[in-house]
C-alpha cells in the first residue's frame, strides 16, 4: 500500500512539473479565447474597428512557435519557482495572469479608447489600429518576462523566436500605421521588382497586364498593377501594391526566424551564410505567387473571395514556407548524414 501511495505521489509530482513547464504558453491561451470572442474577424485580418490587412491571426503562430521551441528546449528547462511563498512565486503568478488582465482592462475599462485618443492627438494616420499593436508589444514583453520568472535568464534565448515574432509582427504594424501605403519609401523600393515578376508570372499564364505609378497626398507613391483575362475582357482586377505586399513582410519575419534558429545550431558559418540565402530568395518568390494568387482569385471570384484570401490564406503561403524551412534544414541534414555514413 505504502508503494502505491509513494508511486501515486511520484506521478502527481511528475504531472505538476509538466504543468509548470506548460504556464508560460496557458497563459495566452484564455487572454486570446477572450480577443476571439470579442473581435473574430480580427483572426482573419480583420480587426472589427477598421478593416486592414491587421489582425490578430499572427497569435495562432506565436503559440505554435512558443510551444515548438518548448520542445525543443524541454530537457533543459528547469523550472526556478518551486518554493509557493517565495517573492519570485507571486511574481510569477501574477506575470501568468497580466495577459489576462491587459485584454479585460483594455477592452472592459477603457484603455484602448484612451490609446486610440493619444494616437490621433498625435496624427497618427491610422490611429483605431494602435490599441492592435500595443496588445503585440504588451504579449511580447510579458511574455519574455514569464519566461524570465519560470526560467531564468540563461533560459530566455531558447524562446527567442516566439518573442522577436510577436515584436516583428508589432513593428511592421506601427509603420504601416504611421506611414501607411506607400509612404514610408526605405521599404516601398522592393514594390517595382516584386510587381514585375508577379506581372511577368501572369503574362506567362495568359492574362493582360499593365502597372503605372500614382503619388496619392495621403498614402504617397504607390504602385498599380492591373490584370485582364485575355479571353474574357470583363474579368479584370486592379490593385494598389504597397511594401507590406511586395515581400518585406515576409523577408524581416523570416530573417528573425531563420537567423535566431541557425544561431542555435552547431552548422559550419558557410553553411548558415548558404541556407540564409537559399530561404531568402525562395520567400521573396513565395511572395511573388502569392500576389500573382491574389489576382487570380480576384479575376474568378470576385470581391468577397479576394478579401478572405489576402487576409487569411495569402500569409500562410509565407508563413507556412519559413516554419517548414528550418526543419527542411534539419531533416536534410539528418537525412546527408546518414547517407555519407553508409558510404563511408
């Protein structure tokens, strides 16, 4: 019986200490149920207060990724709160909980109103989104600040990409939002090519094209690029391509992931310089098809369809590729490996 009881409390400790690796990723969990139940569109990139190619679908990612690298990193996580009434305990129980408590307190009590207030007291162009980007840069930091608390800081590295991801995806929004369009010109330089290419891929394929170039007061130069089916003269789409369209996006996404992922691996620096490249040039093109899919879709479904596709499904043409990539690279690997030992 004693065997038992001492077996049965080895389990029960077994499962505490499963839970309290898991926390750190619970604790999005009912913060984001909340979000989805207040605005469900804005997880199609589509926040209920202004439309916009914004949206809180990048958080099923960040969960994705956070619970990979949990993974990955699992043997080695060791988690630093095991006495209940120490101070770090408190801290870390009430950090679990600030998620929580910024979604109700932001939506609930105001705080989002007053955000949107400083934004336009401050000309920001699309001042209803900044309560959005604030939410991204509070997730980040509490969440590297729960990491910090369960782990240590020796620890916080392991999660590096689950938190430069939010960050990103938090800075690109700000600068759409500030300098919306094609307004912010460092970025708005990859337009040109990118349409071309998406341009060239649908001349290819049949279609019609012409692009031409408008400075608007308010949104800057921005891009055209018209596409019309040759057999068919009334299916036609024509649309403004900004920065975040052309492949920016995409690229500072996967350059935080891909460089964070290969700095945790013992991969000769000539090796990473080539599959940084490789992934470079294959997002880029990524993104190309996707443009090209947009006007396809927009050509043969019209309106409604396009909406859904440049919010929901166009992304995880890019998203989907930089979360494969990194195990390509180490399925590959293993895969070499194994090769050159049955040569050898």
């Amino acid at each position: 019986m004693q065997r038992i009881i001492q077996k049965f409390k080895k389990n029960v400790k077994s499962i505490i200490a499963i839970l309290m690796k898991l926390l750190p990723v619970f604790a999005f969990i009912i913060p984001f149920i909340i979000l989805f139940s207040l605005y469900p569109k804005s997880f199609e990139g589509d926040p209920t207060w202004e439309g916009s190619w914004q949206g809180r679908f990048f958080y099923l990612f960040f969960l994705w990724l956070a619970s990979l690298e949990m993974i990955i990193s699992w043997e080695k996580l060791a988690n630093k709160v095991n006495k209940l009434e120490s101070k770090r305990t408190l801290a870390f129980i009430s950090a679990l909980l600030l998620p929580t408590i910024y979604v109700v307190v932001a939506n609930y009590y105001g705080l989002n109103t007053i955000i949107k207030s400083l934004a336009e007291r401050n000309n920001v162009f699309h001042a209803n989104l900044m309560p959005l980007i604030t939410e991204y840069m509070v997730f980040a930091t509490v969440f590297c600040l729960i990491i910090l608390l369960a782990y240590g800081i020796n620890r916080l590295a392991d999660f590096s990409i689950s938190v430069f991801f939010l960050g990103i995806i938090g800075l690109l929004y700000t600068i759409d939002d500030v300098y919306p369009g094609g307004r912010f010109t460092p970025l708005q330089m990859f337009v040109s090519p990118t349409a071309t290419l998406a341009a060239n891929m649908l001349n290819l394929m049949g279609y019609i094209t012409n692009s031409f170039q408008m400075t608007s007061s308010t949104l800057g130069q921005l891009f055209y690029l018209s596409v019309q089916d040759s057999t068919n003269p009334s299916k036609f789409a024509q649309f403004a391509i900004a920065w975040p369209c052309a492949g920016v996006e995409s690229l500072l996404i996967y350059a935080i992931t891909i460089l964070l992922f290969l700095k945790k691996t013992a991969i000769p620096l000539w090796q990473r310089i080539t599959y940084f490249a490789i992934g470079a040039t294959v997002t880029y093109f990524v993104n190309v098809l996707r443009i090209v899919s947009i006007y396809i879709v927009a050509i043969n479904s019209g309106a409604s369809e396009v909406t859904r596709f440049h919010n929901i499904y166009g992304p995880l043409y890019s998203i989907s590729w930089i979360m494969a990539y990194p195990l390509i690279i180490i399925g590959s690997r293993a895969l070499w490996g194994k090769i050159r030992n049955r040569k050898n």
